[in-house]
C-alpha cells in the first residue's frame, strides 16, 4: 500500500477499483423506479412494491441526488412528476383510490392542502361534512354560531 494516510490510502483504493473493476453500471431512477411498480391496466391501481414508510405506508424512493447524496420521496409523488411534470408547490397529490401504495399517476390528482384534509377520513373531515347537529338541527347561516376557535356550534343547542 503506497500511502499510510488513511484519507489518500482511501481515495487510491478508490482509483484502483474504478480502474480495474470499471464503473458500476447504474440504472436511472426512473428504471428503478418502475423496477418497484407492479402496473397493470391503465384504470388498476400500480400497488408500490419497495421501501414503504411504517408510520403512514405511503410508497418510499430513493432519488439521486448528486454524485453519493441520496434523498428520499414519496413515490406516488415521484409517479405523479415522471407522467405529468412538477408539482406547484401550493398543491399536493391526493390518491382517488384512497390506496396509498398506488402509484398510478392517473389516481392522482392535484388539490390544495384543505381539499386533501376535507377529502380524506381525520377529525376535521368529519366534522366539516356533517350537516346537522346532534340533536338534527341544520348548520345553515341562521342556526350556526362560530366560535372564537374556529368551531360550529348550533345556535338552538347553545340556547
């Protein structure tokens, strides 16, 4: 070994193995991509078939991003920006299919952040669709009241 630094020793190993055992062939990552993609019809859901996150199961990927940087995205994401181009940064992608491993792009579509909530099934969707109180009085202009919070309450209850 020609050097005892261990950063040069490091860089001619580096040198040496590109030299000898020729560049890595990579594929790009749109064919890695779809290596991870079980597509089949056009209106089937395309399920995810690589890394998914644990906590929410949205499809993970890993973009290159620079010579040895890599950055991870959501695939159903990285689906969407292959068939259609960039998403606007004041809109989300939001699964038609509500199945969150699909990562067919015509499942997705784009929509403000608001419209991705009142769509899907949280607290806050379920309470914006409801359309009477508990006690089945509607929530019209006249009978509902507004809290300082930003809450619906029905004007014949409160009283």
């Amino acid at each position: 070994m020609p050097y005892k630094d261990p950063e040069k020793r490091r860089q001619y190993m580096r040198e040496y193995a590109r030299n000898v055992l020729g560049k890595k062939p990579y594929a790009s990552d749109e064919q890695r991509f779809w290596h991870y993609a079980k597509r089949g019809a056009k209106t089937d859901c395309w399920p995810w078939t690589g890394h998914r996150h644990s906590r929410d199961s949205y499809g993970r990927f890993r973009v290159a991003n620079g010579p040895y940087k890599r950055r991870w995205v959501q695939a159903h994401r990285f689906s969407y920006e292959l068939a259609y181009g960039p998403i606007p940064s004041h809109l989300v992608p939001d699964h038609l299919c509500r199945n969150r491993p699909c990562v067919n792009p015509g499942h997705i579509e784009l929509v403000s952040v608001r419209e991705n909530i009142l769509r899907g099934d949280g607290l806050a969707a379920r309470h914006a669709r409801q359309s009477h109180c508990k006690r089945n009085h509607p929530f019209n202009t006249e009978n509902t009241y507004v809290t300082p919070d930003g809450r619906r309450q029905c004007r014949t209850c409160r009283t």
